[in-house]
C-alpha cells in the first residue's frame, strides 16, 4: 500500500469523530487523545499548521446530564452541549498544555461561513491564532443551533473551515479507513477505493447512510464534505482513528481514501470571485497601489484613491485602475462609508479616522483576483 506523504500538506484540518473520543457509556478517551495530540504536536514541529475540528461535546454532556439521546429534545441536546464542550476543550487543553501547544476554542454556525462579513471574522481570528501556532478547537455551537440551520455533522463543518481558511488537506478520522464501493460492514464483496479524482453522483449513492452508535454523520457526509472540499482546492482524506497515532500511522502506510483538490485553494477562491455576477461598489486605485497589486500585496488605503457605491464589508468590489480600467475584484474589508474615510490614508492613521483600531488593508491579498495580469 502507498504511503501517504502529509509532507505535501502544510495547512491541515483533522476532524475528529465522537465514536473515536467518546467511549459508548459517553466517557471521553484520553488515552487515544493523548496518542492524536502526541501525532499533532510533531506535525506541527515539522512546519504544518493544524486545526481541529472535533466532535463529542454532546455525547460528554449527555453522560453528564443523564440525557438519553435517542429520546432526548433539542434544547436537551443543546443543554448537553453545553455541559459537554466545557470538558471536551479542557481534555483537549490538558493534553495540548503538556506539550507546550496552546489550545483555543473556536464554535462556529453556518452563517459564521455562509454570511460573507462574518466569513471574514471568522477567517481573521482562525489566521491570527494559527499564526500565533495556537491550536483551534473548532466545533458546532450547538447550544445555539436549531435543526432547520445547523450543519448536522462536523464533516460539512471541517469542509467549510477548510474553504474559510484555505487549508491543503482535510483528514477525517473516524471508525472507518476509507470510502467503498459498498457498506464492508454488510456486503463481504465491498472494495476499497485508494484514491478519487472525482466524485460522481453514482460514488454519492454508493455512501448509503451508515452511522456509528456515537456520531451523528455516515459515509454519506464524508463524500459532501469532500466534494465541498475539493472544490475549493483542499485534498480529503477518509482514514481509521480506531487505532492509537492514526495520523503517524497514515504516514506508516494506514489504509485511506484520498479524495484529490481540483487545483489549489487559492486558485479556487480567486475562481469564485471572477466569477461573481454582484458587484457592490468600486475602488479607484494609484500607480503606486498597481505595482503593489501586480507583485502579491494585499490593497492598503494608502493607495485608494476613490470609492463608488454603497457596499459593506464583505462584499465583492471592483478594483479599477488610475484609468479607470478593471484591474480585479475582491472582498472589502470595509463597507463604503469607511472606506471613503481612511482612503489614501497611512495604516497608523487609520484608528484618527474611524474612531477604532481597524484593519490594516482594504482588500486582503487572499481574497483578491486580477483580471490579465499576476494574482
């Protein structure tokens, strides 16, 4: 079997399953723990940048609460959340802590990745924290999430982190080492599949709906997750947890299924944002702030010469040039009426103009796009 080389990953996101922490009578399992963040901590002295998503607050706090979850309501499973997530960080900041590795805790909604403004809180606060070689411990805020708009599992969730941040690989550890042709657990003939280059709507039926006794998503939220995913330039990898160091044993040769990205992440967002049809407004840019463009750099105020229209932040500008030719599109960091304030301004002038310490660019590199030209 091949091994699969996590070297050719830098940015990755593990999601953690609740049939892997979380024992049926809803004890957390530290030992295994213990040997995932003993796997992460290496990882992460090897130069990747690591987020963790994880599940297991509701079946900790059920345990807790003497909840039965088969015939539990909402606001019991939200109660049990709340109770559960409180153990679950501190388990993950215990074994985190003994190796020097700061943990923090990061519960997310849909619209905290659906809704552009808050996409790029999101974003901004994850970026700050990896860039600090802080741990994110990202679950579903679930003590807030009704059933009409939460995401439902974590594999959905781990695949929209891994679009907000724009990670290279997302590894899905659960009780299952792979995707198969069908359920191995009921057909004898069921066969591995090593690697997908493309997910087609016959591989979508053969998931099925399998479920553990402990989690809440099957087979088939591992494929959506993974098409999400790749589509956004992030590689999938389906793996097994039910072993101790299942990350270093995927690196020894584990058994997997790798769901391969269409492209890069950043030619994915770039892709999106050329194509968006809903401009919001303008903003007219100097000589100084093209050559700034054209060479990788994120748009600072300084080279903002004017701006048009009535947009907020996060929404899709156009860039224009002294010309007034589009140079590129990309997600304001501001909404017009603050923009307009500190445009031309120096990035220490900035707090003068509006009152607060804001931001220090008007269009981030990463979500930016130029039209005939470098990006």
């Amino acid at each position: 079997m091949a091994t699969l080389a996590l070297s050719d990953y830098r940015r990755l996101i593990i999601k953690v399953g609740s049939s892997l922490l979380v024992d049926k009578a809803g004890n957390l399992n530290r030992d295994w723990l213990d040997t995932l963040v003993q796997d992460v901590a290496a990882l992460q002295r090897d130069g990747h940048e690591i987020l963790i998503v994880s599940s297991g607050s509701i079946a900790i706090g059920s345990n807790v609460l003497g909840i039965n979850k088969a015939r539990a309501r909402l606001e019991d499973l939200q109660a049990a959340a709340a109770a559960g997530q409180v153990q679950l960080v501190h388990a993950y900041q215990e074994v985190l802590g003994q190796r020097a590795i700061t943990a923090a805790q990061v519960l997310l909604t849909p619209e905290d990745t659906e809704n552009r403004r808050r996409f790029l809180n999101a974003r901004g606060t994850l970026e700050r924290l990896v860039d600090r070689s802080v741990i994110p411990i990202i679950n579903e805020n679930d003590t807030v999430a009704t059933e009409e708009i939460r995401y439902g599992d974590n594999d959905r969730l781990a695949a929209r982190v891994a679009q907000l941040v724009m990670a290279d690989a997302l590894i899905l550890l659960s009780d299952v080492d792979g995707f198969y042709t069908a359920d191995p657990g009921k057909d004898p003939d069921a066969r591995h599949i090593a690697e997908v280059s493309h997910i087609t709507a016959e591989m979508q039926s053969m998931a099925g709906e399998t479920r553990s006794d402990v989690g809440s998503g099957g087979m088939a939220t591992k494929v959506q997750a993974a098409r999400i995913a790749t589509h956004a330039g992030c590689s999938t990898i389906i793996a097994s947890g039910k072993v101790s160091h299942p990350l270093r044993a995927l690196s020894t040769g584990g058994r997997c299924t790798v769901f391969k990205a269409e492209g890069t992440p950043a030619a994915a967002r770039k892709q999106w944002l050329a194509g968006v049809l809903e401009v919001g407004g303008e903003m007219r840019v100097d000589d100084g702030a093209v050559r700034a463009l054209r060479t990788g750099n994120s748009l600072l105020p300084v080279g903002v010469v004017s701006i048009a229209g009535d947009f907020s932040r996060g929404d899709v500008v156009r860039i224009t040039g002294p010309d007034g030719a589009e140079l590129g599109r990309g997600l304001a960091e501001y909404s017009a009426t603050e923009a307009d304030l500190i445009a031309g301004c120096q990035s220490e002038q900035i707090e003068d103009k509006l009152g607060y310490r804001g931001r220090s660019v008007m269009v981030h590199r990463d979500e930016l796009v130029l039209f005939n030209g470098d990006s």
